[in-house]
C-alpha cells in the first residue's frame, strides 16, 4: 500500500497542473455550498421557528415581529377579560434609517423577559426594576457590530442609552437592544400603545383567527417566518444551483481521473509487468482520486468557515453567521464522495479489465 501511495504521489506531481485546477474547482464548489447552505440554516434557526405555545395578537397585514405593528392597551385588556392571566404587552421596533443608526429594539416589562424568550447574560447583568429608563441590555450580535460594551452607551433615535448587560439568545433577538417597555413607549412616542400582546396558547383563541376588525393571532413566531420566507426561497435557488454544479464537478473527477490513467497506461503496464496486481494498479487510481477530492474538500471547508470572520453579512442591520458546525460539512463530504466514488469507477474498470500486452504496444 505505502508503494502505491508514492507512485500515486509522484503521478500527481507529474501532471500537477491539471490536480490543481480539479483541486481549485472542488474547493470553489465546496466553499460557495457550505456557505450557501450554512446561512440558509442560520436564517432558518433565527427567523423561522414557530412557537405553538404561544399566541400573539397583532395588527393586520404586518410582521409584527419584526415590525410594523402597533396596538392600543384596550387589546391588553380585552385579552385580560376573556380570561388570560398572563399578558405580556412587547414593543417589536426599528429606530433610526437604514444605514444610518438603525437598530431593532425590543421593550417589554422587565420582570417579563424571561417569559418570552430564554437567555444567558454573556456580561453585565439583567435590567431590573430599579434601573434608570434610559439602561439597555444588547445583543452579542449587536454588541459585536457595533463594539458596545457593558458601561458604553448605544444611541437609539439620537437618545444614549447606557448599556447594562450583554445577552445570547442564539435567535434573532441578539440583534436587538432590549429595553423596558415603558422607555420603548416614550422613545417611540406611541404613548401606552405597543407592538403586539403574547398570550399563552391554551384554547381560548385560535391561530388564524381575527381577534378583532384590524387584529389578528399568530402562533409566535409566525409573522417573522413570512417576512423572511422570500429570504429563504432566494438561498434555496442559489443553494440548488451549487448543488448542481457540485455534482457536475463530482462527476468532472471521473474524467479527469480517466484521462490521467490513459496517460499514464505505458507506466501502469510496467507496474503490471513487474508483478503488481489489476487490484493494486486499482488502487494507485484511486489514491489519486481520494487526494484530489480530499484536497479540494479540505481547503473549500476552512475557506468557509474562515469567511465569516472577514465578512460579516449583515441583512435589515441583523448580522448574520453561518452554521458551519460538523453536522453541517459531513453530510456534504459524504454525499459529493459517494458520486466522485460513482463517477471514478469507470477508469476503475477500464484499468482493472486492461489487456496488459495492448497497455505496452500504446506507447
């Protein structure tokens, strides 16, 4: 084995120029489908998980949660005498313009976080009661786009806020700056109206429902997923693109093997004649194989996941960061393996059936 590892090297070095550039072709298609696949993923985690244990009631024709809704306490009260004794009131906003100061916010009661969302303070701590209207807690994602740290101050509609704490969601919500709701209110200027009303899902109202003349209820998390489905479907498109042109050039490997055995024929025929088996020519074919694919692999999957690190996509001022974990690059790496493993066993066979007296007269 360790002989047909060498002669496999050595035939590699020879032809070293048509190994690069099949090496360059599946790095590039491994890089753009990871990439590809891995913000699909991450857009769908963030944006695109329903939550059937809650309810929320919005305006009509918005995505509430992200934002564009807006209510009048009467709602609140409504769903209070209908039975609910958990109402939570959120205001679900952007402030500022795109590109110039735009943050999403989110303001809800302080002692009402925990109830709608699960998190992990990464710095600082947790906004309370007695804290001055003007304190914050930001997002990672926030803090890291916009380098705030815990004793900064982050701008909101030209007001400073001072930042108390630092939180991880692993959701959308690390691209907002939360506040109490009674601050959101007053930077908003909407007085005692928020953005919609989450209520536990427990029968008393259905999802799809009008809950009145201009409002609606939605499962949690509903209206986020329609706001970003054109998102997912245009990363789907370019994904199934990569896909294709990954299996093509899966599929290009068997050529390019071929076309190095058919070179290589005469230097194959020695080997056989000198008392190496059809199986260990077999083999030297396919190390040659394993070492173009695995290279271009290999350097396709770090480029990946390097990119993130240089360039940070940020979409509707939300910061974006691939899932590139190992879930997501061995089922990839199985896949294009097993149809390079297809398309190589052509000159598999031809080499393995080759009459050794017809490989010598070749030259």
């Amino acid at each position: 084995m360790s002989t047909m590892l060498k002669l496999a090297i050595y035939a590699l070095r020879s032809y070293w120029k048509v190994v690069l550039l099949m090496v360059f072709f599946f790095a590039n298609t491994v890089f753009a489908y990871l990439l590809l696949n891995g913000y699909r993923d991450s857009t769908a985690r963030l944006f695109q998980t329903i939550d059937n244990d809650y309810l929320i009631i919005h305006e009509t024709d918005t995505s509430a949660e992200f934002y564009g809704s807006r209510l009048p306490a009467d709602i609140g009260i409504k769903l209070a005498e209908l039975g609910y004794s958990q109402v939570v009131p959120a205001i679900h906003s952007a402030t500022g313009t795109l590109g110039r100061d735009f943050q999403f916010i989110l303001g809800v009661d302080v002692s009402q976080y925990k109830l709608i969302e699960n998190y992990e303070i990464l710095a600082g701590r947790e906004l309370n009661s007695t804290d001055p209207e003007r304190a914050a807690m930001v997002g990672r994602a926030v803090a890291e786009k916009d380098d705030l740290y815990v004793g900064s101050d982050v701008s909101l509609r030209g007001r400073n806020f001072k930042v108390i704490g630092i939180f991880e969601t692993h959701s959308f919500y690390d691209n907002d700056v939360w506040i109490s709701l009674t601050a959101a209110q007053n930077l908003m200027g909407w007085g005692s109206d928020v953005s919609y009303y989450i209520v536990p899902d427990d029968d008393l109202l259905q999802a799809g429902d009008a809950f009145t003349e201009h409002t609606i209820i939605s499962h949690r998390g509903e209206s986020m997923k329609l706001a970003t489905d054109e998102l997912i479907n245009t990363l789907d498109l370019f994904s199934l693109t990569i896909t294709i042109l990954g299996i093509g050039t899966a599929i290009g490997l068997g050529s390019v093997i071929f076309r190095l055995a058919t070179i290589q024929q005469y230097y194959l025929a020695i080997l056989r004649s000198v008392g190496f088996s059809r199986g260990h020519i077999s083999i030297n074919i396919l190390i040659q194989a394993e070492v173009i694919f695995i290279l271009g692999f290999a350097i396709g999957a770090v480029s990946a996941i390097v990119f993130p690190h240089i360039y940070h996509l940020v979409i509707f001022d939300m910061a974006i960061k691939p899932d590139l974990g190992i879930n997501n690059i061995i089922p990839p790496f199985l896949a294009l393996g097993g149809i390079a493993l297809i398309s190589i066993s052509i000159p598999l066979i031809w080499v393995y059936r080759a009459n050794l007296s017809s490989l010598l007269r070749s030259e």
